[in-house]
C-alpha cells in the first residue's frame, strides 16, 4: 500500500472520541484503531494528521459529553469518528438513555466536522461477553449479546436518521474475541491486531468521506 508518510503541519485534522477503544487500553499509541486509520489511509495518499483523541476507559455517554466540554475542541475537522456506549451497557444504564445522549453526541460530531454529518464515522460496540474476562466473571454472554444489538440497533438508526456512515465491526469482535492474540493482557481489551480489523473495515468508508464521494 505504500508508504504511509509522516502527518504535516498541512494534513487535514481528525477527531476521535469515544472510550477505551479509542484510547487503546494496554495498547500503544500507533496500535490504536484511530492512529491505525490515519496511517492508512495517508497510505492511500489522503493528507491526514494522527487523530486528536477525547477518550478514556471507563467513560460512558454522559462522561464524554463532559470531557468534549472541557477539552473545547475547535473545529472544523475533516474526520470524527465516535465509538461509545460499551460502558453504559456494562453498568446497566438505560436504553432510552443512550439513545438520547448518543444523539446529543452525534449532533456534535457533526458540528465539529463542519457540519457536515458525511465528515462523520461512527463504530459499533463490540461485543465484550465473549471474552475471557466476562467468563472469568461469570458473565452471561447471550444477555451481554442482546444488549450491545439494542444499543448498536439504537446508534444505527440515529445514524441513518442524520446521514452519517456507520461501520459493524460486532460481528468481527464476537468472531475474534475470545482468541488471546486478539486481546492485552487484561483479557477484556482489544489489541492492535483486532483494532487492525476495525481498521480493515472502516478504511473503505472513511476513504469515501474524506474523498467527497460517498453519496449525500
């Protein structure tokens, strides 16, 4: 695919928010699917900077919404990507709840993006209960299962509903997700190899947005 080069100071800017599959929990920087992105795709010759990064382990909707308040970050970008709502999911917080604060969260993805909602990347939530860690303790994986569908189902529709790109990356991490090469040490967290195909997955798509032709 080519040399991915270095980001310039006159590569086009690239937010990611989400949680700790954005940041990577036990994974290096470059590991991270955002920054794997952004490599591939200036391997396809797109002028992109490495992503600036709101994220934290842990965070559900409503703390990211927090911390994109007190980061204040300035637009416009030419990519946002978001992937959340494992968190509220694992604590047990409502459905009709994400659905709202990830419509909220959406809403300002797009601003940021130049208002453009065909600037936007969303990611669905993999599916955590197959791993070793939700067997460890004792987790119900088809319980967890249906949740993450609801939750994704909900993200999918407010996407559709604002015109912006959704990529399935569930089925991936359902298939992959029990295997240790897969995951950190924790046996819950991805590792670079399965954010690599998130990235697989996501490329073609955010290819499209940042090259103007996927259809408005």
């Amino acid at each position: 695919m080519g040399n991915s080069g270095p980001a310039t100071a006159s590569s086009a800017r690239y937010l990611a928010l989400g949680d700790s599959y954005t940041i990577g929990e036990g994974v290096p920087a470059a590991g991270t699917w955002p920054f794997q992105l952004a490599a591939a795709l200036r391997a396809r010759g797109l002028a992109l900077a490495d992503p600036e990064v709101i994220a934290t382990t842990g965070w559900t909707t409503d703390e990211l919404a927090a911390a994109i308040d007190a980061a204040a970050p300035r637009g416009p970008y030419a990519l946002a990507s978001l992937l959340i709502g494992v968190n509220n999911q694992y604590r047990g917080r409502p459905l009709a709840e994400y659905r709202q604060q990830f419509e909220q969260l959406l809403q300002r993805a797009v601003a940021l993006a130049a208002e453009d909602p065909r600037r936007v990347l969303v990611l669905s939530i993999p599916d955590w209960g197959v791993t070793p860690y939700a067997a460890a303790h004792g987790r119900d994986a088809a319980v967890i299962a249906c949740e993450i569908d609801d939750f994704n189902a909900a993200a999918r529709a407010c996407c559709g509903d604002y015109g912006v790109a959704f990529v399935d990356i569930t089925p991936a991490s359902r298939v992959h997700g029990a295997e240790a090469a897969m995951l950190v040490d924790d046996g819950l967290h991805p590792s670079a190899a399965m954010y690599r195909l998130w990235v697989e997955q996501a490329l073609p798509v955010a290819a499209d947005l940042l090259t103007g032709t996927t259809a408005a």
